[in-house]
C-alpha cells in the first residue's frame, strides 16, 4: 500500500506577505497567477497588490473551487476587464459578455487587464464584440 504521511504548511497572502516584510509595490505590470483551482483565494489575498496591477496573467481551473463567474465579478469589482484566450484572439468574458458556456469545460487560460490601460479597444477580439 502507499504510505502518504500529511505535513502541516503556513499559507499567507500576497498582501500580508509584503507587508510583514515592510515591502512597497508602486507598480505590477504584469502578475501571473498559478494556483490550481485557487485562484479566487489568491485575488482575494492580493487585493492591494492589484490596485497598482496593470495585468493578470491567470489559467482558472474550473469548478474545483470557485465558479468562474464568480472570479470574473470578483476582478471586475476590482477594475479589470476579463478576457479568455481563443486561438483566434481575446473572448471577453466581463459584464455584459458573460455568458453561461463560460462555466463548462475545465480550464480557461486568461488575461485581465486594467480597466485605466490605455489602448484596450485595440485588442485583438475572436469574437463577442457586442
């Protein structure tokens, strides 16, 4: 039989991590955000960090935790717009965009952009443009 023995693992927060360190971030360009299935928890522990985030680079494994809806609302209630990455180019996935196809299948490779980034009405669009 397998013998699996369980160890005990202090989990923190990105903001909490940077200020117990007396870190300042003036700016992110870019954060990229690898949690399986957590990602939710992990924006919602980075919430000052991403008020000076300009993009987020994220893969949100569907279902495992958290609905994806429900990390898109959370990103928009933060100033991001959310976009799915097509093959064909950005399917944006916010606001009025949403729709429900968006809670099947597994994975979603993503990007958020702030919603203050200069240029955002020149990304490339696979689809959805309404």
């Amino acid at each position: 039989g397998i013998n699996a023995e369980y160890m005990g693992v202090n989990v923190t927060t990105l903001d909490l991590s940077l200020q117990k360190h007396n870190i300042v971030v003036d700016a992110v360009p870019l954060m990229k955000i690898s949690a399986r299935g957590f990602e939710y928890e992990v924006l919602q522990g980075a919430q000052q960090t991403l008020k000076v985030t300009t993009m987020i680079w994220f893969e949100c494994t569907n279902h495992l935790n958290v609905p994806f809806k429900k990390i898109v609302d959370l990103l928009e209630s933060m100033n991001f717009y959310v976009y799915k990455v097509a093959h064909a180019g950005l399917v944006k996935v916010y606001g009025p965009y949403w729709d429900t196809i968006y809670n099947h299948g597994s994975d979603h490779h993503c990007l958020a952009f702030s919603k203050s980034l200069p240029g955002l009405d020149r990304l490339p669009m696979a689809c959805n443009t309404k």
